[in-house]
C-alpha cells in the first residue's frame, strides 16, 4: 500500500488572498512597459511579483524579440513562500499607497 504523499501547499485563502492584493495594484498601479508607465494585468503583477520574492529577475528573449521575464509558478508554493510573497506584495502596495478592497 502506497502512503499518500502529504503537501504542505499554499492553501484556496492564501490564493485568494493573492488575486486580490494583485488585482487592487493591478487597477492602481502604473508600471512602466515597453518605455511607457501603463496599468498592467493581475497576471503581468504576479509574475514581477514572485520574480522579486526570489531576489532576481530570469530574463528570457522572446520568439519575435524583446524579452520575457520568468517568474516562479504559485501553484507550486509552499504555505510559507506563500505568506512570503503575500507579504511582499501588501509591502509594495503600501509603498504605492494602493488602496485595499475589501478582502
């Protein structure tokens, strides 16, 4: 009999929590893309966002030029790293004076 293995992986709440922390930046925060400060989607945010929890950036080219910055996946996160990046983000937020909806 195989024992299941146990994961110790981000839980629904903290992914939740998640969304909407990048989705309030997301509406509020101007990033500067292609030379231009724009809004960016929740996506484009996560993917900063876990690249900074990591202390560095992975730049790959892209197909037809330019570039691609390479995060880490979130589904893959332990509960801790999660807290962690949870925590980055409120810390930038608060930095860019973001707004908090309600959570």
């Amino acid at each position: 009999m195989k024992i299941p293995e146990v994961t110790d992986t981000r839980t629904t709440e903290q992914n939740s929590l998640m969304w909407a922390l990048l989705n309030d930046i997301a509406s509020q925060v101007k990033w500067p893309v292609d030379g231009k400060e724009q809004l960016i989607s929740p996506d484009d945010w996560k993917h900063i966002m876990t690249a900074g929890l990591r202390k560095n950036q992975r730049v790959a080219a892209g197909i037809e030029g330019g570039f691609v910055i390479l995060g880490q996946y979130t589904h893959k996160m332990k509960k801790a790293e999660m807290a962690e990046l949870i925590e980055l983000i409120q810390a930038f937020g608060a930095e860019k004076s973001v707004v908090w909806s309600d959570q």
